[in-house]
C-alpha cells in the first residue's frame, strides 16, 4: 500500500521503517547483484561479508544460492510483520533518505580525516581492478556489512545484554559499542571463523604490532560507531545509504581525481 499525500507521511519516523529501508535499499541490492554476477570472473566481485555469510551458509548446511540476496529483505520484512510496522512510504521519503545518507556520508569523511591527524603515515599504493567492479563491491560491502553487523548483529548483542539485566540505555551503548568492535576487527580476520575467539584476538595483535593499521582500525571503529547509532535512530535503509555513499565517494570518485 502507498500513500502519495506528502502532508499524511512524518518522515522523520516513517524513514525509520523496515519496509521504506527494503524499497530504499532494493535498487542498490539488484545492481550489487547483478554486477558481482557480471564480474564473477574477477576475485574482488563480491564483497568479505557476503562472501562470509556465503561461506557460513554453505557449511551450515543452507547453501542455496538464490537465498543469500534475499536475506536483507527478509529480515527486513520479518520485523515489518512481527513487529506490524505500518506500510506507509512515498517517494518523497525515498528521496529523502537518500539527501541524509549523502549529509552523513560527508560527516564520516570529515570523521575520517580528523582520525588521520592523529595517524601520520605514508598510505601504500592500492591496487584496483576497476571503477565499475569497484563500485559493485562497494554496493556490496553498504549492504552485507550492515545486514550482518547492524541488522542482525546489533539488536542480537542488545537483547543478551537486556537478558542479563543491564539497563535499557546501558544496552544500547553496550551493543554499540561492541558491534563496532567487531566490525572494525573482522576487518582483520585472514579466515572464514568471521567471530571464532581465536581469530579475533590473533586480528587484534597484529593490528596492535602493525603501526600502519592502526588509522584504518580506528576508522572503521568510529565508522562503526557512526552506522551502529545511524540504526538505532534513523533506520537501517540510512545507515546501508551512507555506509554506500561514503565507500562510493572515497573508493572510486576521490581515487579517480588526479
């Protein structure tokens, strides 16, 4: 059901919900999609999380290939129906979420360039295989990354520390702060055991060992910090928006300068 009245939709809470987060993030999953499957040739097609969440897939058992993309949509319409979220939207408030995913995706550059200050180093030369894989990768990474870390990881990590007690806000900080974590170390991991103990602690001493790292994981911890808090209060589909625009802006339009 749509509603094309503007005045009849607050988008302040309606960008919030699952089912404008599956139409916002729908067209950027099918081109993501479609491009890995163009570039299957080359070994950067796909993104690390769904590569992982691939790989987990398979040795779990639930191995088919046509439900990996359908696992954001999915969960997104599992809390649409179990949480009998409204089905309000229109593309005003499409439009909407994408201007605030590009504002915070400017704030996480600013963000980035600050924790450099603090990081002095010469960046080696990176080696790419092109603006258009690239870019599909990164579509991937705004989607698989925030799905496994913010949308499943997020609430997961919140719900065990309500479990034990601690207090609502407490919780929320809590998961923030913990899932950022995680998603700055499996940055690290040389392994498909994503969140096995050993691998974590082995990816954390070599970043401590490793000078160079240390911007990077840094980064990606705040970069975390920002997604996780961008979930909590302004929905899924902005945090995945900016997590894109930001990797769309500084992976392929700032390397292509100069």
């Amino acid at each position: 059901m749509t509603s094309h009245s503007s005045n009849q939709i607050d988008y302040w809470t309606t960008a919030r919900e699952p089912w404008p987060s599956l139409l916002f993030i729908l067209p950027f999953l099918l081109v993501y999609e479609i491009g890995a499957i163009a570039h299957s040739h080359l070994p950067a097609s796909r993104n690390g999380a769904d590569l992982w969440i691939r790989h987990f897939g398979m040795e779990t058992g639930f191995g088919v290939e046509w439900v990996f993309p359908l696992l954001a949509p999915i969960l997104l319409l599992i809390w649409q129906f179990v949480g009998r979220r409204p089905w309000k939207w229109n593309f005003e408030t499409l439009s909407g979420m994408f201007a605030e995913s590009l504002m915070f995706a400017m704030l996480l550059v600013v963000i980035g360039q600050v924790t450099a200050l603090a990081f002095p180093m010469q960046l080696p030369p990176q080696l790419f295989t092109g603006n258009v894989p690239r870019a599909v990768s990164f579509l991937g990474a705004g989607i698989y990354e925030e799905m496994l870390f913010r949308l499943a990881l997020l609430p997961t990590i919140f719900a065990l520390l309500r479990l034990m007690l601690v207090p609502s806000r407490f919780a929320i900080a809590g998961s923030v702060l913990l899932s950022s974590w995680l998603f700055a170390t499996a940055h690290y991991v040389g392994s498909p055991a994503l969140f096995a103990p050993h691998e974590l602690s082995q990816a954390m001493q070599t970043v401590l060992d490793t000078p160079d790292l240390w911007f990077s994981y840094s980064f990606r911890f705040l970069a975390g910090v920002l997604f996780s808090v961008l979930f909590w209060v302004r929905g899924f589909g902005i945090a995945v928006g900016c997590h894109i625009l930001y990797d769309l802006f500084v992976g392929v339009v700032l390397s292509g300068v100069g």
